[in-house]
C-alpha cells in the first residue's frame, strides 16, 4: 500500500471526460469514505450519489462554484445527520474526514475529483436540501463532482519545514 502516491497526487480535478463511473467504482469510493474515523465512532456521515444530468445541472444553479458538475459522470454530497452526534459539533469534523478519505479512494481509483464546500453557508444549504428533499436534522456539507479527468495537474509540493514546531512555538 502507498498511501503517499495517492496523497501527494490528489489535485483538486474540474474538468472531466465524457465517460461514465462504474458502480462498484462508486462503492469503492463510498467504503473508504465510511472507513474514517469519527468522534465516539458516531460515523454521522450520510451520502448522496447523483448520477441524473438533469439534477447535476440544477445544482449548478444553487452553487456558483459547482460549474464543473456540468461535465462530471457523477457528484457525492456528504452530508452530517444530527441525530446522530454524540459529540455535538464534531460532525463536521467527521464528515470532513470521511469526504478527505473519499477524494484520495478516487485518486486511487484513477478518477479526479473537487471539493466544493456548502456548509456553513444557508444560501447553498437550503436549495440542496429542498432539491434532494433532506429532513431538517441532514446537513449538507460539500459535494465531490467526479469523473475522469480531462486535465492533468503536476505534483504542487506544499511541504513547508517552516510551519512545523516541536515542543513550543
């Protein structure tokens, strides 16, 4: 296992080939997205797949952000479900982990992918929750537009010695 290359190679992917995502693709990705960890391992995370063009179009029109999901094969919607935490707060934490899993399983999987944030934003929240007819206690996040990348991005090194502190600032 080289969980480094996926690392050091995951780019954030916004322009996609006119190619489907296979399901049991889609499933892998799912599985290492359930596999993070979580607070009192409460796993407060739900997930939307979302393979219709028509509906990937309208969510165009609720984030100004998410103009890539016009070419993407499909788009995961993590979402936090209240009734699930234990720790109050900590589902974003959470679900952040499970969406960071997800986007290196799709680098993996020789896919690209975006993060495109939603929370805390309302204006962006609300649409996606009457658009996919969510229950007031599921929170959307973020939505993950996937395909096969159309673009190549070359490795970015972020390494900052700089930043690192032992003991102390």
């Amino acid at each position: 296992m080289e969980i480094l290359k996926e690392i050091l190679n995951r780019r954030s992917i916004r322009k996609f080939q006119d190619k489907q995502v296979e399901d049991d693709v889609i499933k892998k990705i799912l599985h290492a997205a359930m596999q993070a960890p979580s607070a009192n391992n409460e796993q407060p995370w739900e997930f939307i797949v979302v393979k219709n063009k028509d509906t990937l179009l309208k969510m165009t029109e609720i984030h100004p952000y998410a103009k890539m999901l016009k070419e993407a094969a499909i788009a995961i919607i993590v979402c936090g479900d209240l009734k699930k935490e234990i720790s109050k707060g900590r589902w974003v934490q959470d679900c952040s982990a499970a969406t960071e899993n997800l986007l290196l399983e799709v680098v993996h999987q020789g896919l690209g992918a975006v993060w495109v944030g939603v929370h805390p934003n309302k204006e962006r929240e609300e649409p996606l929750k009457r658009l996919f007819n969510l229950p007031d206690n599921i929170i959307p996040l973020c939505i993950i537009p996937i395909g096969y990348p159309a673009e190549k991005k070359e490795y970015e090194n972020r390494f900052k010695e700089e930043r690192i502190h032992y003991e102390k600032w």
